[in-house]
C-alpha cells in the first residue's frame, strides 16, 4: 500500500518496500512534517536589542548593502539584534558592494588568527553564561582576555531586562559590543557570538525563498524590516542547503502578531511544517560556513584506509584545499615511519572541503573529493596500473553540490563502487561504478533516493553489509537519524525511508559502521553527547548515551571494529584530548579513556581504521598543524608524527 514519510522535513510519497534488513513487510514512518510548536516564551526571548520598543523606520546602506532598519533610542538596529554605529550607514550606495549572505565576504571582518580578545563587564550578572557561550566557539576561536589589543568584545548589561544584541556582524575595529541582560540566555549569546565573527541570519539568505515562505500578515508591523534579505550573491555567499538547525536560525513565530492568545506563525517551510528554534550550539552547517570564512592553513579532514594487515594510506585535505597522502608499509624501511607527503595529482578540494578513500582492494584505492566548481571528483591508484601512479581526477558525472560537502564512497565488492552526496537541491543521491558495466569507463547515475532530501548540512553516512547490500543514513530536519535500504533482491531496489528517531535530544551529525550483518549507529546531539543505537540482525536497541562526556564542537567521531565482536568510538573532547570508549556484544559502554593524553589542534577530526585483529590506528593533526598517529595492540603506543 502507499504510504507517506518524511524526510529532511519534506513530505514524501513511495511504494511499500520490503523490510530494510530481513526482507520482512515494515511500516513507514506515517506522516505528517516534522513539526514543533514554538512557545509564546521563545518568542518573547528572541534576540533583540530593544524588545517591545516601537522604532522608526529608515533605509541606507551597511557595508554595500541595501537595507531597511529601525532607529530605537537613538540606535540603529538591523534585523532586530544587530546594533549599528552611525558612521557604518550611508546615504548613497558605494561603488563596489563588499559583502553579504548568511556570512561576510570581505577579509577586513575576519578575526586575525581566529583570536578574539574579549572583555567581561564587571557589573554583568551570571558570567557563566557568557564563558560557557565561549567553550561553544573555542572548537574554532581562541578567546583570549584583552589586555590592550585594539579590536576586541566586551559583553555589557544591556539596556533593556530582555536584551540580546550584537553591534557588528564580523570584525568591525575597535571595541564591538555584545548587549545582554537577565533574559539572555547562554544560547542567545552563542547566537550573538555568531554575528561578532560574521554570521547573518540564516532567513536573510538571497536563495531562502527556496526554502520558506514569509507570512507578512502574521508579522507586528515594526518588525516587518527584520525579514528583508541581505545577501545578494554578486557580493556574498550562502554556504550548504538551507539550514533550519542553525542557530542563526529564528523559530516559525519570530516576531508574530497574537491572535485568541496564540503566536501567529511568520516563517513556514515549503512543505508548511514550522519548527522551534535551536540555541543548544552549532549545527554542521554552521560550523561549514564559519570554516568557509576562516578556512584552516594546517591539514584539517584527515581519511585513512587499509590495505591489508601490512599497510595503511593516510590523506589529508589542508584548510586551503591541497589533497596529500602518505603511507605505511611494513615490509618497507622495517615499518619505522610513513613516507610522504605527495600531491594526489595536484588536486584541490574547495576551503574547508573533504577527501574520503575507500580501498575496494589490495593495491587499488579510489578517493573523492568536491572540487572548487562543487563537482565530485574522484582519482584512482592500482599497484599494477600506470606504474603505482595516481590517475585522475575524473567529474563524477554531473551533479552539483555545496563546497565543503562531505563524499561518502563505499566498496561493495573489488569491482563495485557506489558514491553517495547530497546535492544543491538537498536531495540524496547515488551513483555507481561496475569494471562489468561500459568497461568500467565511468559512473552512472546520479539517482535521488526515493526523493530523499537532506536540509540539516548535507552529511551522510553509508555502509556496506555484503555484495548486494547498502545502507545509507540522513538526518531530517526535524532531528531524527532516516534510513534507505539497498537490495539487490528487491524488486525496486531501495527502500526506506524509515525513522529511527532520536536519543531525546536533536541529532547534530551520525556515523554509521556495519560488522556482518550488524550496524552500529554512533550519533552526536545538539548538546554534543554522543549515543548509539545498534541493529543486531533482527532488530535495533533503544537510543543509550556512551557513558558521559561531551565532544568538542567542529569535531566529527570515527569508529572502528577490530574483531567481529568488538567496536571502539573516538571523539575529541573539549580539552581537545582524543577519547575512546568501547564495548563487546552483550556488554556494556567502557569510560571514556583519553589516548595517552595527547592534545590535538582544536577543529581537528579523527580518523580510525583497523588494519588487523585487535588492531587499531588513529590519525589526528596536532597542534603544531601536523599529522599524528597513535597504535593500539592491547595497549596504546604513540603518538608519532608523520612527515
């Protein structure tokens, strides 16, 4: 029978499927959109400079962009929040825009060094909310007291009891102000902290109308500027699909007129679904653009694979978009080092981008990356093929997709590879190579799963359990982990999308690994604690927490299976130590244990791979920017710096 779901909040219609894993009839997930009901309480605690205070209406020109703001108590407020100096609004538009979009452009509002010096009011009450704000940015930023540095934040008493506002967006020079008082809470200063380093709101981008509809009607008239859009393309970007989990994100009833007690919506989704706002941190799309903005020197997106038991290749993918790669070989030199690094056929990935590897046999390694056009690309290297040199890169057809999207490849068999990313649109697709298929000149597709669309930053996870079997992982908007399942004995091939909830709290990212049959589910919330949930072959566990402990913000986890019994979780935590945790079927969660104690480079991921029964290796980047590896053997051994 038909039956409706949802995924990435959009409402899809598919055909039954057969079950995702044991061929067994399942349900959809029925439906109706993901929907929050955002409460009077939000709404009166949205950020704003000067809540409830009337305004007078004026436009001009803020950093070469057009725009419609109040005049408050002498103030100069845009989009409610953002609080302008006099001299930084003109009359008379400039001859060149400068910047715009759902980030700044231009490199004068960039902190140097991503050092922000900062000063706390004395008389401020409750600081903690201010550092603990601090802690959500320091994956990226260092904050350092100032002492006397000439551009810095002071975070003040606001003038109103509800105040929350920023006066720049990015660096402006000079001493910035960040506005607060009693009703400003942590999450409205992670938020205002956002604007200080170069965020506009995510509902000003140039493509939202893509994405959402405005209900004017529903708007209190002296907010109506609050909605106008501040990013042209010609002097800004928008950065990753339309991001509803940013917390530079309002909720569906900013700013709205009350009808019978009720806040009217202002904000909808195409699909009509309206959703709370999210104030617990950074979303991934959050993080990608502020790594678009302040794009990392040092090797950053770090992927490793296996050859065999003997051998591993690392790949790192610099914040400036060098693809490098380096091995280890131990029948080479006594196994006493890595050798590299070498260029990859001197691609470049776009700032911030990725490169993920796959090793679908000994001596043949493919990997992909999104180029500076937002195509995918991939490059080959085979033993015995060209000499061991690498070949490529080669377009994987034609599907575009954000810079800084993640590609995740997957080796069904030595002959088989399948490509999944999420596209421009937010759809998820596939495409597929087969040595069989066209001589193995290329890939088909690419397929939109079952309609599939992504709109919560655009990261997937897939895993392989056998010659015909895929599975594939998304996040919805409305926080939930979605599966689609692919069978080669299925009729239609895919199926999905199925629900699988969340831990109780909005799932920010999700890392799939598949032992057999089995699939584990490694899962990060927006409040940074990480879950699991695992399918045993015929059916999952319940959501549990991985005992306690937060990962750090910018930071992915990785895991890896060395027995068919056994798997081990890595994350970075906020003292930026590397963590793992690890548990046998039937057992429970161990503590998390810091691997030998070492500190790494904040922002840093993880890679862990296992090469051997019992083994595993792990690659970090330090905080002298190189690349680090630790050995486990029963015991820790490391850390070692590669080349």
């Amino acid at each position: 029978m038909r039956k409706l779901f949802v995924i990435g909040g959009l409402l899809l219609t598919q055909w039954a499927m057969q079950g995702c894993m044991d061929g067994s009839s399942v349900t959809m997930d029925n439906g109706s959109a993901p929907s929050a009901s955002p409460s009077d309480l939000e709404r009166t605690h949205i950020e704003e400079a000067f809540p409830g205070q009337a305004g007078i209406t004026a436009t001009g020109y803020y950093r070469g962009l057009k725009i419609e703001y109040q005049i408050i108590n002498g103030k100069n407020v845009l989009d409610g929040d953002i609080i302008m100096d006099d001299n930084e609004i003109s009359s008379t538009p400039p001859l060149l825009g400068k910047e715009s979009g759902a980030g700044t452009t231009g490199p004068f509002t960039r902190w140097a060094n991503t050092t922000i010096p900062y000063v706390i009011d004395t008389g401020l009450a409750n600081q903690t909310r201010v550092t603990d704000a601090i802690n959500h940015w320091s994956y990226k930023f260092t904050f350092v007291k100032r002492t006397n540095q000439a551009d810095y934040i002071t975070f003040q008493t606001g003038t109103d009891p509800n105040a929350c506002g920023s006066n720049s967006i990015g660096r402006k020079g000079g001493k910035q102000v960040i506005d607060m008082n009693s009703g400003c809470s942590t999450g409205n200063i992670i938020h205002e902290i956002g604007h200080a380093v170069g965020l506009f709101h995510e509902m000003s981008r140039a493509d939202r109308d893509n994405y959402i509809t405005i209900n004017t009607a529903n708007i209190i008239s002296k907010y109506a500027g609050n909605f106008n859009k501040y990013s042209p393309v010609s002097s800004g970007f928008d950065w990753q699909p339309f991001d509803f989990n940013s917390v530079m994100m309002y909720p569906s009833n900013a700013f709205g007129t009350t009808v019978n007690g009720v806040v009217q919506t202002t904000i909808v989704a195409k699909n009509g679904s309206s959703w709370a706002r999210n104030r617990a941190g950074l979303s991934e799309g959050d993080i990608s653009t502020i790594e678009k903005m302040y794009p990392s020197a040092n090797p950053m997106w770090i992927s490793s694979v296996a050859q065999d038991a003997d051998r591993l290749d690392v790949f790192a993918a610099s914040g400036a978009g060098a693809i490098t790669t380096a091995a280890w070989d131990a029948a080479v030199d006594g196994g006493n080092g890595f050798r590299g690094w070498w260029s990859i056929q001197g691609g470049v990935t776009a700032p911030g981008g990725s490169v993920d590897a796959v090793s679908r046999a000994d001596n043949k390694i493919d990997v992909f990356t999104v180029g500076t056009d937002s195509r995918v690309y991939t490059a080959a290297w085979d033993h015995f093929v060209s000499n061991g040199v690498w070949r490529g890169w080669w377009a994987v057809s034609n599907l575009t997709v954000y810079p800084g999207s993640h590609v995740v490849p997957i080796a069904r068999t030595p002959t088989n590879l399948d490509v999944f990313a999420v596209g421009k649109d937010g759809g998820i697709y596939t495409a597929a190579w087969d040595q069989a298929v066209d001589g193995g000149n290329g890939f088909r597709g690419w397929w939109q799963i079952l309609g599939g669309v992504s709109l919560s930053g655009g990261q997937l996870s897939a895993v392989t359990r056998g010659a015909t079997a895929l599975d594939v992982y998304a996040i919805g908007t409305d926080g939930d982990v979605y599966q689609a399942s692919w069978n080669g004995s299925q009729s239609a091939n895919w199926g999905g999308w199925w629900s699988l909830g969340n831990p109780g709290t909005l799932v920010n990212q999700v890392t799939a690994i598949a032992r057999g049959q089995k699939i584990d589910l490694i899962a990060v919330g927006f409040d940074r604690r990480v879950f699991y949930r695992g399918w045993n072959g015929s059916s999952w566990s319940n959501w549990a927490q991985i005992s306690s402990g937060v990962a750090a913000e910018g930071s992915r986890i990785a895991a890896a299976s060395r027995n068919p019994s056994q798997l081990d979780v890595f994350r970075v935590g906020t003292d930026n130590k590397v963590y793992t945790a690890g548990k046998t079927d039937g057992g429970s969660w161990s503590a998390w244990t810091a691997v030998l104690g070492g500190q790494i480079r904040p922002g840093s991921q993880i890679s862990a791979v296992s090469r051997k029964t019992n083994q595993l290796d792990i690659f970090v980047t330090g905080t002298n920017g190189k690349v680090w590896t630790a050995a486990w053997a029963g015991s820790w051994a490391g850390w070692w710096q590669l080349p």
